[in-house]
C-alpha cells in the first residue's frame, strides 16, 4: 500500500507535506483557505504544490466558497484555515453544507496535542463544536493517521448522501516527521451507503404509478447532487408524469418542458403548489418534506400515496408516511426503474392519464406569477431579474442570496439544468451568494458565465470576497437588488404585524455601490429605471474578463407572491398582494 | 411512550459517546439509561440504550443512530426475551439491632455485603430494574446514606449472538 514503494525506503515527509500530498493524491485542484498560526505549517509546502490556492477575505468566505464550488461542479470542494477563531468562523458554512447535501472537505490546524485542553492561545473544541453539523469530524492524533482521515473524509463528503466533513489537525502533528505512505483502500466498516434500490420496491413503485391518476414527480435536491438530470428526464416523459421542482432542485427538469409545472411551497409556483394538493401519487424524488413545501404537514398533498426514493433511509418516514420507500442513490434507482420499463411493453404500462395533464398545463396558465411593470419608471425586481436572465442566458449560472430576491429568482428564471441554480435553502444563509458564485465560477472556469443575484442586505455581509474576486482573477457578475430593506424580514412584518416595520430599513445609497465597485477596482453600473434597463445590462454584459458590480434599485414595496403563510395549508396560497388584501378585507367583514 | 431497549455496537474511537449523546440531545430524543462497555473484539464497543419513544420516532432514532460513521450495528432487544441486568450499590444506616435484618434481606436479593463500617452496610446487588427498586423499598426504613445504579446492559437469550444478526432482528437499513 506504501504508495507503490514496497521495498524501497520509504519518503519521510511532514506532517503539513502529508496534508498536501493527500489533497494531490485525490485530484483536489483548488483550495479556499486563509493562514494562521496553528495551519502555518501546511502553507509552506502548498508553495510547491500542485495545487491552487484562493485566498479569502473572511473564513466564511473560504468554506461557501468551497460549496459554491461543489455546488456548480459536484466535486468536493476543499477549504483549509487555521485553529479557534477561524475554524469557528466555518461554523455557518458547515452548517449550510450540512443542510443542502453539499460536499465540502474543511481541514482546520489544531493547538498541538500537548496544549488541548488548556484553553491554549486560538484553541477551539473545534470537532465538538462542528459534530452536530458535520456529516463525520474528526481530530487527527498522528501524522501517520493524516493520509488516512483526508482520504476517508473526501469519500464520505462525496458519497451517499453528501455533506461537509471536517479532520482538525494539531501543529505538531503537521511538524512531525514520518515514513509517508497513501492508503488506497480505506476502511469504514459503519458505512456503507446503499446504492441500488430493492428490486421488489422498484416493482411495487411502477405499480402504483400504472394505477394513479394523478401522478406527480416531487423532485428535490438530491437528484442535482446526484446529477439524475437525463434519467430524470427520461422516466418523466416516457411515463407523462408531471414534475414539480423545489427551490434545490431547480433546473434539474427543464422549466420550459410541458411537464414541468414549477416550484412548490412558501413561494412556489401556483401550480407547483396545486398539482401536490391534488394529486393521488407523490413520486418523491430525492426530496425531503421540508416545512417550507408541506406547509401545514397534515394538509399537505392529502389524496396522495407516497412513493420516496432517497439514499439517506432516514429521510425516508421522517416528514411523511410512505407506500413504497426506496434506499438507494436516485441516479442509479431511475436507471433501474428504466430498466424495468424497457422490459415492458407500452401496452403494460401506458402514460399517466392525458386529461390530468391537461388540467395542470391549463391550471399553469391561469395561474401565471403576476407581476405589474409599469413601461416607465420605477423597476420592479422581477423585471430586473428577468433582464438578467435575458443577458446572461441559459448558459449562465445563476447564484443567490437569501430573501425576496432569492424567490424571485426561483421564480422568474426558466431553469434548463441541474447545477444552474445555486442558493442556500435549508439553512438559508445571507451573505451566501458573493463567495458561492465565486466559488463557482472557479469551478465551471472561463467560459461559463456566473451571475451573483444578492439583496443589499446579503451583499453587505460577504462583499468584503470583492478583493478575492479581483485577486485571483475571478470574473463573476455581481448583481445587487436594492430594495433599501430587509425585504423578506419587512414583508412579513407587513403581512403578519400590522405593517409595523421594526429594524428593517437599510438606506439605500450607504454604502454607496458604485464607489465600492470603484474601491475594488472593479467596474460598475447602476440602474434607477425600467427605461435604463436593458442598455445598461448590455453594457454590462460586454465586460467578462473581470468581476463586474450592477445595482438595481428597485420597487421596494414589492412583495414575494404567491406565498403560504408559515404555517397555514398549502390549499390557502396566496397568489398576488390584492388578493391578501382582499382576505383581510373579508375577515375583518366577518368580524 | 415505551421503552425500547437498543443494542449498539460501534467502534471505539474518541469521541463515539459525545456523537451518540449529543445527536439525541439535538433530535430531542429521550435516553432513559446508556450503559457502555469493551466486548471481546478491543475495536469495538457495545453500548445498552434505553430510549423512550413511539414506533415512529423509534425508527428514526435507530436510523438517525446509523449514520454515525462508527457506529456498526443496532439490534433492539425484546425485553421478555433478553437478560436485562442493572447493577446497584446502597450503603445503608445499620444500627446494631438491625443489622441481622438487613443482611436477611440482602441474602433474599442474593445481594451480597461487600463493605461494613460501625454503623453502616454497604450491599451490591444486580438484577432487572423492577427487583432494584423492591430491595430500595425494604432498606428505605433503616435509612439510606447512598446509593448508585449503573445503567441497564443486555443480552438476548439462546445461543445466537448480535455479530450473527439472524435471531435477532437487524435494524440496520444502509
Ligand atoms: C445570516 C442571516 N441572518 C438573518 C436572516 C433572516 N433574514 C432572512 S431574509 C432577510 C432579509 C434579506 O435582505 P436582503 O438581502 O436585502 O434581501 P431582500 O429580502 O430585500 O431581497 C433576513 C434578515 C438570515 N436568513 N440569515
Ligand atoms: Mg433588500
């Protein structure tokens, strides 16, 4: 196993040197790091490597970026920094991986194995503090342990369900000098995820599918980490299922498709909504019944059975009872389903019913998103968003922040791909989207356009990644809707508290985003109005050798629509500001 | 809510107790008593778990359980037909004139003596809990200056063992 140097004397290396050859010996191309005392080591020899390294502003920064990344490419992406202070400064970007599946390797330098546990200078409980978000941590005790923990976290980062796994290491372990050697087999005897699905549930899943009349593919997150686009989009149109897309799942199915009926939950689509609550069968892909989708739980999609395919079995059962629970990865269990129907005949096993279908193509357009722009003046966000879209193109990744600007993007952007559409959803992280789509763009490269959609409040948290953007030469597309509020955080004061607006207020010009974007250096374009819209944009677009800054300031009394009130059933969607203000009417009328 | 009883193996690693611990006290799960302990491999653990919890959150504590990288194996014993042991140490005030009665009560627990000072018997017994609580009940009267139970550790009856897996039945999903 001794790297392939059995017999001859074995290369003594460092403990830091070993950190780097274990990355190299996994194919890691980048990482997203900051140095400091405990990690100095390692960046000594990372001088030599084989290895790009992008340095951040801010921890944070180095981890979302790494998700980003992992994000856009579904590789493990890779951060490193130093003992106490910075490692708790990952503590919200592992927590956010461990939410959305992302698969992220975070190595982080340890006081040294004499000093733990002495409140020493920078030291931090580093894995007791990440256990409950991390996939798996652990606390390196031997230089000859580092290849083996590296290598076993980066397999279980990217395999089964994926997520954030963190190996901490002390100083003197990364200074210690020892006979190197990579283990290529690794040994984990409690995990094993499974893969393939079981062969009867496979069976019994296509049955209740041949009986349902109402069938309806709940695709979830899952099937972009686990890019099932084409079989995804195979089993769909040969069987006529319609497709619902969840805020992670967008773009895995096409938006553009006549089966695709759009975003469910507290700001899905209307139709996305509905076709859940009608129907008889949820083929549940990948997806976990989030609160955010279900709504009220009891009321939620309440004719249907349950078909859950999900390679976590504790997903499975969790949210919602099941029919049919399928283990294994989604990829692999749609080839199976696929497989099975090849060995059928049409006339066995015919498409879901047409008029459903129908029902759901008509229900989509009586039931658009509604959006009023005004031809002149005051530029509403969606229209911002759209014009983006309309620059940029179905080639661009598009990266979000948290807030109305986020739903808005979910909503008004036709999505083609899985891997198009990066946000934080589970843990719905501002400051997100700056060192994500930085993070991205290192992993899609040149020719793929990244384009950051992030809210004045988000921007404000991370902007400070602005100068790794320009250091390393990343050239993203910074948009900021400027709405001079915490828009999300006011909409539901206006909504739910009487319109009684409590520390949401953000001053729409301080800071002033121009003289930011002219502080990195860093081109930038502002636009006030509809009319400036789409000269401005193109102007923008011209520009892809560096990173650009556009603010659009914007209507900011437009709200997120349709929306489920947090806790109410999903039949009570709410589809356009009128009609909330209609129902308020009629309350206080019934009063 | 019932009690379940739950056999775990795991590796032993540092810190499989905080991971095990902690995940409960962060689902807001319930353990009535853990017990741990070496088993004949010194790679592994064996941990004795007693949850409280309906059938629904008792599936996930167990599936919840498994996605701890170390841990290897879960089995939930069928309390009737297990070996269910606790183990207890009481001292208890022994003026003279009850100290004959104390020792006949210990010897009807089959608890034996293992300390004596002036005034005071220490007795250790095991048992299932329900025989504990009765033998605590007794000596209640003479005074109790301390006592300590460990918690519940168990063994499901006939010759099959958990590594088999087949008597048993395996909780383990992945
Ligand atoms: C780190 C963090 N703090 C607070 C929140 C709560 N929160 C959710 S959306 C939001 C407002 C976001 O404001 P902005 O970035 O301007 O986006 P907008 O909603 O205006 O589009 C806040 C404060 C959060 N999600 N994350
Ligand atoms: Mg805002």
């Amino acid at each position: 196993m001794a790297g392939g140097n059995a017999g001859s004397t074995p290369e003594m290396v460092t403990g830091a040197q070993a950190v780097i050859k274990s990355l190299e010996a996994l194919g890691v191309d980048v990482v997203f790091g900051y140095p400091g005392g405990a990690i100095m080591p390692a960046y000594d020899p990372l001088i030599d490597a084989d290895l790009r390294h992008v340095l951040v502003r801010h921890e944070q920064g180095a981890i979302h970026m790494a998700e980003g990344y992992a994000h856009a490419t579904g590789r493990v992406g890779v951060c490193i920094v130093t003992s106490g202070p910075a490692a708790t400064n990952l503590v919200t970007g592992l927590a956010d991986a461990h939410m959305d599946s992302i698969p992220v390797l975070a190595i982080t330098g340890q006081v040294a194995r004499s000093a733990i546990g002495s409140d020493a200078f920078q030291e931090a409980d580093v894995t007791g503090i990440t256990m409950p978000i991390t996939k798996h941590n652990e606390l390196v005790q031997s230089p000859e342990r580092i290849a083996g923990a590296i290598h076993e976290a980066y397999h279980i980062a990217q395999s089964g369900r994926p997520g954030p796994v963190l190996v901490d290491i002390p100083k003197d372990v990364l200074n210690e000098t020892f006979a190197w050697s990579w283990p290529e087999r690794i040994d984990l005897p409690g995990y094993r995820p499974t893969v393939r699905g079981h062969g009867k549930m496979i069976r019994e899943a296509l049955q209740l599918i041949s009986e349902a009349e109402r069938p309806v593919i709940y695709a979830g997150g899952g099937l972009v980490r686990s890019g099932a686009d084409q079989e995804l989009f195979e089993f769909a149109t040969r069987l006529g299922l319609p497709v619902v897309t969840t805020l992670m799942a967008r773009g895995v199915f096409p938006d553009t498709h006549e089966l695709a009926v759009g975003m469910p939950g507290m700001h899905g689509h209307y139709s996305g909504v509905m076709a859940l609550q009608e129907a008889d069968l949820l083929v549940t892909l990948a997806a976990r019944f989030d609160d955010r989708v279900t709504g009220k739980l009891d009321a939620f999609a309440p004719h249907a059975k349950v078909i859950h395919v999900d390679v976590d079995p504790a997903e499975i059962g969790k949210n919602r009872a099941v029919d049919v629970p399928i283990v294994g990865d989604v990829k692999v269990v749609l080839g199976q389903l696929l497989k099975v129907l090849d060995d059928k005949s049409d006339a066995d096993f015919a498409p879901a019913a047409d008029a459903w279908r129908q029902h759901l193509i008509e229900m989509k357009r009586e039931h658009p998103l509604r959006v009023e722009q005004p031809d002149t003046g005051v530029l509403k966000p969606q229209t911002a968003i759209r014009a983006v879209y309309d620059t940029w193109g179905d080639e661009a990744v598009y990266v979000a922040g948290v807030g109305q600007h986020q739903m808005w993007s979910a909503q008004v952007i036709p999505y083609s791909r899985g891997r198009q559409w990066i946000n934080s959803g589970g843990l719905g992280t501002m400051g997100f989207a700056v060192p994500a789509a930085i993070g991205a763009k290192v992993g899609v490269g040149r020719d793929v356009p990244v384009v950051a959609i992030d809210g004045d409040g988000c921007f404000q948290m991370t902007f400070q990644e602005l100068a790794t953007a320009v250091q390393h030469d990343i050239p993203v597309v910074f948009c900021v809707v400027n709405n001079g509020y915490l828009g999300m955080v006011r909409q539901w004061q206006h909504l739910f508290y009487d319109d009684r607006l409590s520390q949401v207020a953000l001053p729409q010009d301080c800071p002033d985003l121009m003289k930011i974007a002219d502080a990195y250096g860093i081109p930038g374009f502002r636009v006030m109005t509809v009319d400036e819209l789409d000269t401005t944009l193109a102007k923008a677009r011209e520009i892809t050798d560096q990173p650009v800054l556009i603010e659009f300031r914007v209507d900011p009394d437009e709200m997120v629509f349709p929306m489920v009130p947090s806790g109410a059933s999903n039949d009570d969607v709410i589809e356009s500001a009128e009609e909330w203000r209609a129902r308020l009417a009629a309350a206080a009328d019934d009063q | 809510m019932n009690r379940h009883t739950l056999s775990v193996l795991v590796e032993n690693k540092p810190g499989v107790l905080t991971r095990i611990a902690g995940m409960f006290a962060r689902r807001n799960y319930n353990i009535h008593s853990l017990a741990v302990g070496p088993t004949d491999d010194p790679r592994v653990s064996r941990l004795t778990l007693v949850v409280g919890a309906e059938a629904v959150q008792l599936e996930q504590i167990v599936k919840q359980l498994n996605k701890l990288v170390h841990v290897l194996k879960i089995v939930e014993l069928d309390e009737a037909d297990s070996v269910v042991r606790e183990m207890q140490l009481v001292k208890v005030a022994a003026e003279p004139q009850h100290r004959s009665q104390i020792i006949e009560l210990a010897d009807v627990f089959r608890a034996k003596i293992v300390d004596v000072d002036h005034d005071s018997i220490t007795i250790e017994a095991a048992g299932d809990p329900g025989k504990l609580e009765a033998m605590i009940n007794l000596l209640e009267p003479y005074g109790i200056r301390e006592m300590v139970r460990s918690g519940t550790i168990a063994l499901a009856r006939g010759g099959k063992s958990i590594t088999d897996g087949s008597k048993v039945r395996m909780q383990r999903v992945v």
